[in-house]
C-alpha cells in the first residue's frame, strides 16, 4: 500500500503562533516515531508511539512539543508559541512491529516547517 | 550518550568511481546499523541494514560492512552514477529503540 504521507509538507508560522503537524503511517504499523531534523544534521529523536501509547517523549525538547496518536494509527505532533530554534523538517517514520534489531522504519517526506 | 560521526561531510566524484563513506559510533552495545538515502525535499530511504551479528551486507552496487568492536561501518558504493547523487545517513539502533544518525554524506557524483 501507500507509505507514510505527512501533511502539511510545508509550514510558515510567525513566532508565537501553534502549528500543527500530521502523520499517516503505513496501515497497520504499530510503531510511530517523530523526529526533527535541523539544517545539516541528521534526523534527532523526539518520541515514540507503540499503538496508541506514548512510550517514550524524552527527545521533546520543551513542554511546548506535544505529540498524540490517540487511536493507534494517525498521529499529531503539536508546536505550540512556535519560536525560530523550532524551524526544522519534521519527520515521520513507521515501523509494523514493536521495535527490534531487524526492524526497518518507513520514512515520511517531512514537514519543513519555518517561523519567521 | 550515543554519537554517530560521518566523514567526509561532502564528497565530489566524476560518473563511474568507486568510493567509501565513513561512519563512526562511540557505544558498540548496538542491535544494528543502517545507512540510509536522502533525496533533497524528501524522506529517508532505508539503503542496508546490518544486524549486530553480521560484518556486511550487499545491494546491488552497494555494500556495507560493520565492525562493531571497534564502533565503525563503511558504505561502498561501486560505479557510481549521477542518480547517487543524495545525502547519505548511517544510524545505529540501541537497547532504548532510538535511531541515532550522524549528519551525513553529502554526495555529488559529476556525469
């Protein structure tokens, strides 16, 4: 089927303002991950979603970060009173098992998002 | 805390060349290593995968190798053409289920 798809795929916000990112997973992958990926660096953890649970959110770099996947398949990762630090691509990855050695993990295009 | 090094950070090679790229990693407690591929605008491409337990892995004109003891993989890319032309990421996946990526390879191959 279809891979993983975010939307939108790109994002101006003003500082301030929140921002709202979308994922959809391959249908039926269990694992959800969100990463951000800055200028020239490589994609940085931010958390982790088994099903419909937040496993893991310590990547999250301040309590304006808040991501949700509420029925275990779309998810949402919510910027709120965006600041300049926050201009990144935004990616999304998949996973169709709980995570183990063997398991690969479907990229997303990326959200790029930009606060002026 | 894991750190994942790659060098060259940018490399130039005319069509048909073989080259090497480099990765280095401080925490040899992995369950594997994978390099990927980043096209400009898009997501990342799962490129080859190497568990723990093996030393390499092949792909067409790709092959990885992995020497965990001494925290180090390279990528061979053989023949090289335009359509190589990407950002290439390794990453090493741990105990704690995170990805952990170095800043990539950007790769120019020159027709």
């Amino acid at each position: 089927g279809a891979g993983v798809s975010q939307s939108p795929r790109y994002k101006v916000a003003k500082r301030g303002q929140d921002v709202a990112l979308r994922c959809d997973p391959i249908s039926g992958h269990v694992s959800l991950f969100w990463y951000q990926q800055a200028l020239g660096q490589g994609p940085e953890f931010l958390t982790y979603f088994q099903n419909e649970a937040q496993l893991d959110k310590s990547g999250l770099p301040s309590d304006r970060f808040f991501a949700e996947r509420p029925e275990g398949s779309v998810s949402t990762l919510k910027i709120q009173r965006t600041q300049q630090e926050d201009s990144a691509v935004y990616l999304c990855a998949s996973s169709s098992s709980t995570p183990t050695s063997t398991d690969t993990q479907y990229f997303g295009p990326g959200t790029r998002l930009t606060v002026l | 805390k894991q750190e994942v090094t790659q060098i060259p950070a940018a490399l130039s090679v005319p069509e048909g060349e073989n080259l090497v790229l480099n990765c280095s990693f401080t925490d040899s407690a992995i369950y594997n290593l994978q390099w990927f591929r980043q096209d400009p605008g898009k997501g990342l491409t799962s490129l080859l995968l190497i568990q723990s337990s093996q030393r390499e892995q092949t792909s067409g004109r790709l092959n990885a190798s992995l020497d965990k003891s001494s925290g180090r993989s390279t990528l061979y890319i053989a023949a090289s053409q335009p359509g190589d032309s990407a950002t290439y990421l390794c990453a090493v996946f741990g105990s704690n289920y995170k990805l952990t990526f170095g800043k990539g390879t950007l790769l120019t191959v020159n027709p």
